[in-house]
C-alpha cells in the first residue's frame, strides 16, 4: 500500500496562505465586476490605476494582480500599461466560455435525450418570442438564412443549424440566445461523430432545410402555434435521427474543429482551445500528465510565454495545470464550469437582459423539471427536497439550494447548467436583498414546501402553477 506524504509545516502554512490570498483575490474580482454591473458597463472607462487599486482595497500586488487576472478572464476589463493606464472596462465575449461548457457538458457524458430535452423547453418558446415580434428586417434575416442553406444542399457541407441560433436571437432574449448556442454548439459535435454515408447525409440536410422553411413560414405568416408545433416536431426529428446514427461516444472522438474566427484573438486563447480539444479527444485521463512543457512547446510550436498564458486560461477553467519539478508536466484534472458560469453570467448582464428575460426562461426551465423530477420516486423526491427545506432554516434563506436539487432531480446536467448561469446572474443582480428578511425567508421556504407538497401527491399541475407563481414574485428582487 503506498503511503500519503505528509505536508510539511512549512509546506501547510504556504498553501494555507495561497488559499486565503486566492479567496481576497476572488473577492476584490467581484467588487470590481458588480461596480461594472452597477456603473452599467461604461466601457473603455479606466476604474483606477493599479497603485489607485490597491490602495483602495489594501492589498499586496500579488493579490491584486490575481485579482485583475480573474476580472480578465471573465472578460469584465484588462489593464493597460502606461500612461493614463488602469483597469479598463471591456466587452465580454462568450465565446470561450461556451467553448467551455460545451466540453465540460460532453464530459460529463450528457446524452442526446438530456440535450433535445433541454432544446425541447427553450427552442419553441423561442419561436412563440419570435412569431410575436418579428420585423421586416428580422424576416428579411430568416429568408437570408434560408437562402444560404439552399445554397450548400447536395454539397455535404456546412451547418444545416444556424436557423435555430437566429431564431433565439430574433426572439429577444439574450438569454434563448445564449443557451440555445450552446446547445447547437453540443448537438453539432454529436453529429459530427456519426459515421453515416453522402447520401444520407444529404438527405438529413434536405429534410432540415425543408423543416426550417415551415418554421420560417409560420413565423412569418403570425401563426405563434405553428411555429412552435413545427420546431417541436423537427427536434423530435433530429433527436431520432441521432440516436439512430450511434457511434462512438464524443469523448473518444478524434479532435472536433468547429468553425472558429481566429482574427482579434490572442495566440494564448487558441492555444488553450487546441489543448481542451485535446485533452477532451484523449478522453480525459484525470491525474495523468498530458505532456511536459518542453513536449507542449514542440507539439504546438510557441514561445513559452505563450504556453505559460494558455495554460493560464486552463487552469482557470479546472482543466489542467502545470505541475513543476520532476515527473511534471500539464497534469489534467476534473473539469469544473464554474468559472464560465460566472463568464456567461456577466455576457448576459452586458447583454442588457431584464428581469422578465431571466425569468421567463427560468420558467420554461425548473417548470419542465417538475415533471421529470415527478417522475421520480416519491420517496426521493420527499427525502432530497425535504432535507433541502430544513437546510435552509440555517443559512440558505433565499432558497437557490432548493431549485439547484429540484433541476437535479430531473437528472438533466443540461438544464442544471443552465440554472446555475440563471442563479449566478440573479445572485449579482438581488445583492440588496440577501439575505432577506426573516418573514420574507419563511414565506419562501413555505412556498417551496407547497411546491414539494404538491410534486409529491403527484399534483404537477398544481405544483407547476406554484412555481410558476413563486418565480414571478421573485421579479421583485431584481435591480
């Protein structure tokens, strides 16, 4: 049996002082990210020099200049050098961020039921946003799309999905929009796993252009029941068509390029999407080495001040870190989304979403896991919820823990992502109220207990319209 090693005084006290300057770090990272929030974004403004900085919230360089990595990774600001330098307010691009979650959701091993499940509950309500709002120009961008993908029909190429992403945007909500990308993004490196022939290939594309056409039309034309009965009825098409092409899990699947601008971005941030492609192809081995630095250096041709900001960007997303000394390399670890949580919490922020954007979507998603989670044995259901509930009397007065263990309940690592984004924004966006009153804490955990009341006599009905009515409540929270 191979012992442990034990940690060194010395070696404790040093790793015990890293946490605490890791967790004064992530404090001053947020202070500075809710001033953005509550400045509404005024980008290309500087919040203050670095000496400005520090001395305002008296801290060590080291810590401040962790604190102002983490701001830069979440895409809030950077800060430039010199003269009239500081931190500089910037705008987020998700893009990386959903790279992220899509890898992680593929590690995870989210099937292809989990994913159209999650497309079923966003994507008509989409098309109803859209069919109710739709403009000469947004038609004009529909019948582009449709145009584009008449153009690549029997050439067994491109995207046959960017119909859908357009829709999500045409409905209003940045909130569809973002979540909907991310399930493209997943659903399209499912589909490049399949081994299928030309011709079937081709005539997968034809039915989708012809079933995007219908949707289109019925947006079109105002008939909001259409449009949501044919997007219904193509993602019940496309989920039959994946699971009827199965081959080999995404995991195992050779490096998946998806189409990617690489113009304006730095060499670092392509670097690290080459390595989490690589490591996710590889099929994850946790604790193993991927390669020394000097094999990583050879094996992606770039100076080590590019390998070292790459790696950065890795281990900011728990995906690996570099490990020093002999037998060291790029040690991979398990995958956490944490930080792109945040990193899609703040885009949508920026993104200028209300209250009704979040909620509305908020809705549509644990309203849909009451029923999955109905299906659940009672017994579980009472004992997981139940344990939540008197929990909460000590700590959780807002009650995020009990919607986090309802979505998880449903079993859908989709959707519990999704939440988690949902909560982390409304969490920065209700600061004012949390914790909240103690009457307004017991009113909560009442309503909760209803819902849990209601779930478990196997009334989803009754269940699904307190929710419903809880949620709209919680409107008043936002700020």
């Amino acid at each position: 049996m191979t012992s442990t090693p034990t940690a060194s005084p010395d070696n404790a006290d040093q790793e015990s002082t890293a946490t605490t300057e890791n967790k004064l770090a992530a404090r001053i990272a947020r202070e500075l990210e809710n001033e953005v929030i509550d400045r509404h974004w005024p980008i290309g403004e500087v919040l203050g020099s670095e000496t400005a900085l520090r001395e305002r919230f008296g801290v060590s360089r080291a810590v401040f200049r962790e604190a102002v990595r983490l701001v830069e990774h979440h895409q809030v600001g950077r800060m430039r050098r010199g003269p009239n330098g500081g931190l500089v307010v910037t705008a987020p691009d998700a893009g990386p961020a959903t790279r992220a979650l899509v890898i992680y959701l593929e590690y995870l091993g989210t099937s292809v039921d989990d994913l159209l499940e999650a497309r079923l509950l966003l994507e008509p309500l989409a098309a109803r946003l859209a069919t109710e709002q739709i403009s000469e120009e947004g038609i004009a961008a529909l019948r582009e799309q449709l145009a584009a993908e008449e153009q690549l029909l029997g050439f067994g190429s491109g995207r046959d999905d960017e119909i859908h992403t357009r829709l999500a945007t045409l409905s209003g909500n940045p909130v569809l929009a973002l979540f909907t990308e991310v399930s493209i993004r997943l659903t399209y490196r499912y589909a490049r796993t399949r081994r299928i022939s030309r011709s079937a290939a081709d005539a997968a594309t034809a039915d989708a252009h012809r079933r995007h056409t219908e949707i289109v039309d019925a947006i079109i034309s105002g008939d909001v029941a259409a449009a949501e009965t044919r997007v219904v009825s193509h993602l019940a098409d496309v989920q039959e068509w994946l699971l009827a092409h199965r081959a080999r899990s995404s995991r195992e699947a050779q490096p998946l390029r998806e189409p990617a601008e690489a113009s304006g971005r730095k060499l670092a941030e392509v670097v690290a999407e080459r390595l989490h492609d690589d490591i996710a192809a590889d099929g994850w081995q946790i604790g193993s080495v991927f390669g020394s630095e000097a094999d990583l250096l050879e094996r992606y041709d770039v100076s080590r001040a590019v390998l070292r900001e790459a790696v950065r960007l890795l281990e900011h997303h728990s995906v690996a870190r570099m490990r020093r000394g002999p037998g060291g390399g790029l040690l991979v670890e398990t995958p956490d989304p944490t930080a792109s949580i945040r990193t899609m919490a703040l885009y949508l922020d920026y993104q200028g979403l209300t209250g009704q954007d979040l909620r509305v979507v908020r809705e549509a998603v644990e309203l849909g896991c009451i029923k999955a989670a109905a299906e659940v044995p009672t017994a579980l259901t009472a004992e997981r919820l139940g344990s939540v509930l008197e929990r909460g009397v000590h700590g959780d007065e807002s009650g995020d823990r009990f919607h986090a263990e309802l979505v998880d309940l449903a079993g859908n690592p989709v959707l519990s992502l999704f939440l988690r984004i949902i909560t982390e924004l409304w969490s920065r966006h209700s600061r004012a109220e949390r914790p909240p009153a103690p009457a307004v804490a017991e009113e909560v955990r009442r309503v909760h207990k209803a819902i849990l009341d209601a779930i478990v006599s196997g009334d989803t009905g009754i269940a699904r319209h307190r929710m419903r009515r809880h949620l709209q409540a919680l409107d008043t929270w936002w700020h």
